[in-house]
C-alpha cells in the first residue's frame, strides 16, 4: 500500500468555497495549473508572483497579482493579512535562496531570528519548513499543490511507456536509494542509477542540471554504453508534503530521452506530474517510461 507521510499535515483537509487563498508562485507550470483550477472553483486568490521566478505575462488570468523579492519575507504576513488569506498555497520553482544581508525585516521577525538565520543555513528542506511554521503561527493554514490537483499525484505502476524490465527495475531500486541518501541530507530527491548502480547525484542544479551532466558523461565515456539506465525522485525523508514536492513535466521527458534513459521512476502519491497529458504523450513517443513505485521513507 502507499503511505503517504505528510508531516504534520491533514491530507483530508479541502478549501472552503469561501476561502481566501494567496498563492505564493514560483517558476514553471504548477502554479499557473494551480490558478486555473482556483479560478475554475470562483475560488478568491491573490497570486504572489517571486520576482525572478513566476511568470508575469498575464498567465494568472483574472485573479489578483503582486511581485515580491525573497528578501521582502519580513513583509509576508502583513501582506496576506492585508488581503484577508485565509490559506496559503506555495508551489513552483525557486532557483535562489534570500540573502540574508538583504533581508528586511520588522519586530514580528527579529523575535525569530535566530529561527529565520538557522533555517538559511540548512537546505531547502528546513528553509521551507521554517517559513511554513512562521505563516501559521500567524494563524494562516498552509495547503498544498494535491489538495487542488490531486490529480496531478502519480500513481503506482506503469503511468506511461512500457513496463520496466528486470535491468530496469535494478537501476529504480538503486536510484531510489541514492535518491533518499541525499534526501535525507537535505541536498536533492533525485539519483540516476545505469547497470545496478547509482551514477548521478542531484545537486543544487536540480533535475534539469542532473540530466544534462548525465549526457556529457554518455558523451565521454563515462558510462558503457549509450542507453539505458532510470531517473528516480523521491520526497526527502521527513519532508512536509505541502511544498516542493518531487516533480516531472515534458522537458523532464524530453532531457531524459537525451540523456539515454530508458525511465523515470517516480513515488506514487508524493510526486506530481506536470502538464499531465502533454508529459505523458511525448514519454509514449519517445520510448521514455514513467513508473510509479512504493512510497518508502528512507
């Protein structure tokens, strides 16, 4: 059975009609499908596009719209106060941490600065959990991508392409190791494993970089042979479910395909697959499977 450990959170938990939702918008294609949907349920949002990252090009239809820099954190609350949130939803890419340095900030957050320079200086896994606890002890409930997309979840089994053969499912078994190693050290959530063995390790390039350096390794010799192999993803041990949960779409795909890959293996019901239809057809044509595995928490 997959166990789906969402810590500290209720999965049960739905958006009223009459909620208040800021939408806290990072890059890629998850929280403009987020706003599609609120806005399909009359859903009040505020989309708070990070400078740098969301898309500004119109692509949160009608809902409200602001920019904030990852320094302006201090003003957060007093922002979603000012709007009346009621829930916050965090998704998307950040491909940046707030400097420190820069940072502004008020009374509310020099009472927890040690909390707000501690988080800093761990990965991404505690900075996001620092910032989830501090918007709740304002009294703001944190949602996540699943509880507006769950259909965005992967599921266990084949999702799309082929079944994985005996080879491959070696190489899922050996990725997903490494996967929750460097999980567990807060570093990524993905490992490429080719012939039994893990090869590649996520870094702070993400995924995107991961893929790419596994092709310069085809490409000099690094590795026998020029296919073959599983990318697998995995929530980090321990990880709050809410936010930055393991994700693929089409140019995941379409990277994989490059770099040789026979697959990518994903956690059923803790990883989200973007851009659904799109991320599913070109696996099918490129030969690319998609496999949904276990949930395992190290």
């Amino acid at each position: 059975m997959t166990t789906d450990k969402a810590t500290d959170h209720d999965r049960s938990t739905a958006i009223p009609s009459d909620a208040v939702v800021a939408l806290i918008a990072g890059g890629g294609s998850l929280p403009i499908e987020i706003a599609d949907r609120l806005a399909q349920k009359n859903i009040n949002t505020v989309a708070m596009l990070i400078e740098g990252e969301a898309k500004d090009d119109g692509s949160f239809g009608s809902h409200k719209a602001e920019r904030i820099r990852l320094e302006e954190f201090a003003s957060l609350i007093s922002r979603l106060k000012r709007y009346g949130a009621s829930h916050v939803l965090m998704a998307g890419t950040v491909s940046r941490r707030p400097k420190l340095t820069e940072m502004q900030f008020h009374i509310g957050l020099f009472r927890a600065i040690k909390d707000v320079a501690w988080a800093l200086a761990r990965g991404d896994d505690g900075l996001l959990k620092a910032v989830i606890n501090h918007i709740e002890n304002n009294g703001i409930k944190v949602v996540s991508a699943q509880d507006v997309l769950p259909e965005l979840l992967t599921e266990l089994g084949v999702v799309a392409g082929g079944r994985p053969g005996k080879q491959d499912l070696a190489d899922i078994s050996a990725a997903t190791t490494a996967a929750k190693a460097i999980g567990a050290l807060d570093i990524g959530q993905a490992a490429i494993a080719v012939g039994g063995r893990a090869v590649a390790l996520e870094g702070i390039e993400g995924t995107e970089g991961l893929l790419a350096r596994m092709v310069g390794m085809r490409d000099h010799g690094r590795l026998a042979g020029k296919s073959g192999g599983v990318l697998a993803k995995c929530a980090k041990p321990d990880q709050d479910m809410r936010a930055d949960l393991p994700a693929i779409g089409p140019q995941t795909v379409d990277a994989a395909a490059k770099a040789g890959l026979a697959g990518i293996a994903l956690e059923a019901g803790r990883s989200l697959i973007l851009e659904r239809s799109e991320t599913l057809r070109r696996a099918n044509n490129s030969g690319v499977f998609i496999y949904g595995i276990e949930a395992r928490d190290n």
